[in-house]
C-alpha cells in the first residue's frame, strides 16, 4: 500500500470504523469476549496462561491483516467503477 492509501486507511481505522462500533450488540460481543478469556485463563495451570493472550494478539493480527485486504479491495473497485 503506498503512503497516502495507508494514511486514508489509519484515518478511517482510527476514526470512522471505531465510532462505527459503538452500539449496545458490539459491547455486548466485547464483554463475552474479555469474559471467556478471564474464564479461559483461569481454568489454565499457571504456566499456560499466557497462552490465551498469545493466541488473541495472533488473531488480531490476522484480523487487522484482512481489514487492511477489505479496504484494498474495496479501493480498487471504487477505482474501478
């Protein structure tokens, strides 16, 4: 991506998408999560519960990765039409 596609794509990151996520369904989805984790590192022997917090920040990786694929995509198509 060159410079000026990833500066659009922080700003609408940082702006638009997060404002976007702000209904009751999100928060709810949010607390499930943080809930089953804290459930999840609690039923792990001390010495594995780090291991949930690896396996989150994997996934959000992986997640950013294909938000920033979406909004390749979506660009390009824009262009296009």
């Amino acid at each position: 991506m060159n410079d000026i596609l990833s500066a659009i794509y922080r700003n609408l990151l940082e702006s638009r998408f997060s404002a976007s996520l702000s209904c009751p369904d999100y928060r709810r989805a949010v607390m499930r999560v943080e809930q089953c984790m804290d459930e999840l590192r609690q039923a792990l022997p001390a010495e594995e519960r780090e291991l949930p917090e690896r396996f989150w920040d994997a996934c959000s990786d992986l997640h950013l990765m294909e938000l920033e694929v979406m909004f390749q995509v979506t660009w390009t198509a824009a262009r296009e039409i």
